[in-house]
C-alpha cells in the first residue's frame, strides 16, 4: 500500500503516544527514522530500538525542540548521518498545564505558546535547507480538535498554540508548494494516550469520550495512519488541509 522505502522520516516527540505510533508506521513502510525525545529519553530509545527490530535504519536525537541552539544541533546530526529529510512529522507539544485565563501565570503561557507553536516554527525553518537542496518534502504538523472548538476546561491557551499552528499550516503550504515541498495537518482529538492521562480525570474522558459520535477515545495508530497517507503518493494534491481524526466529534 505504501513505500517510504530510501526516504527520511524525522518525528519530533516520538517517545510515547501519537509521535510514537506515527514513527513506527512509518517503519512498518521501510522508511528510515530520526527518533526524537527530550524529557523522556529512556523511552525513546526504546522507540529506537523498536524500529530498528522492523528492520528499519534509526538514530536518536535529544534536545528541546523550543531551544534554536539544539533545534541546529539535531538537524546537524541528521544531515551528517543521512545528508537528507524527505518527510518532517511537527508533534512534540504538550497541554504544560489547564487553568483558566484569569489566573494563568504568564510564564506558563509563553511555556505552552513556546512548545506547541514556536517549536514548530524552529524545526521547519532549520530543516528547509535540506528539502530545499533536494527540491521536495513533506512536513505534517500535528494541531488538535481545540484548534477549532477552543478546548476543554482550563486549555484556552492550548488551543490557542494550536490554531495557530494551523494558521501556520495553511499559510507555509502556499509558501513552498512551488519548491515541491508539500505542507499538511492532523487534528486528533479525544486520544488514548499519556497526554490525557496526565491532564484529563477519569470524569472528564468518560465525559468527553461520550460526546463523540464513536462512543469512545481514538488511538494513536488511528492518527498514524492519517499521517502515512499525507506523506504517501496518495496526497499529492493535498496542500495546506487539516485532516480532522476526532471519531465525528466535530466535522465540516
């Protein structure tokens, strides 16, 4: 169905969840993996190993994806060891905390604008030379349903980072369509994953989950394959779409 065969796939984030699905599937496929992980190094080098068991060729890179200096780094270390990057998956983000508006901390807006937005922006401007000199490329920038819907209880901030990043989605695809770099979004969102575990309570999942047309949370792999598809041949006159992976919790 899909052949990533000799092509470089750089998930950031990839330690657990849905950045963790996604690199797998994409060694289900024979692509070559760029492991990522920052505060969880221990799984992502499991993650690593795990790819490598498919039989797919990996290496690691650590650092903070906020952090321009490391953002370099790693992407030094991708070039050296593989002298390309054919497909960029935008996921590392986190909620950092839910609170109301009214007594949200500054420090902890810029933290979650900084990790969900900003981070986006550093790794895509530091990878483009690369795509640029190879005159193709796929980036897949992970939003979220509170893009759109503005979040759960305490998560306007959250949802504010991610509509941005769709903004940035659309706006980048008719930017660089013209080099044959092509630029897409996932929304997921009700996801079984660590995310939820740590900022959402029993209640509120069974809460949410209720609401979705499906009756229940989605899985990680449910997105990987989302992402497969938009970095496959299948999408080639996909530019700037923001597929929506929320169970009919929210449709066009």
């Amino acid at each position: 169905m899909y052949d990533f065969r000799n092509q470089v796939v750089w998930v950031t984030g990839s330690s657990t969840g849905i950045g963790r699905s996604i690199a797998l599937a994409f060694a289900d496929y024979g692509a070559s993996l760029v492991i990522h992980g920052n505060s969880n190094i221990k799984k992502a080098e499991e993650v690593l190993q795990e790819v490598r068991e498919k039989g797919s060729e990996a290496i690691l890179v650590t650092g903070d994806v906020t952090d321009r200096s490391a953002v370099s780094e790693m992407v030094s270390n991708i070039e050296a060891h593989f002298n390309r990057l054919d497909i960029l998956v935008n996921n590392a983000g986190t909620m950092v905390k839910r609170s109301e508006i009214e007594s949200l901390d500054p420090e902890s807006w810029y933290k979650i604008i900084d990790i969900n937005l900003n981070s986006v922006f550093h790794v895509t401007q530091m990878v483009l030379p690369l795509m640029k000199t190879q005159n193709s490329g796929k980036i897949i920038n992970l939003t979220s349903i509170a893009a759109r819907n503005g979040g759960g209880g305490g998560a306007v901030a959250y949802a504010t980072a991610k509509g941005a990043v769709s903004t940035f989605t659309r706006g980048l695809a008719k930017e660089l369509v013209a080099q044959n770099i092509y630029v897409n979004g996932i929304a997921p969102g009700i996801i079984s994953t660590p995310f939820h575990d740590k900022y959402s309570t029993k209640e509120m999942r069974e809460n949410m989950a209720s609401q979705v047309p499906i009756k229940r949370e989605g899985q990680p792999e449910e997105v990987a394959g989302a992402a497969l598809y938009l970095a496959s041949d299948f999408a080639s006159y996909m530019v700037g779409e923001i597929l929506e992976i929320n169970g009919g919790l929210l449709t066009d």
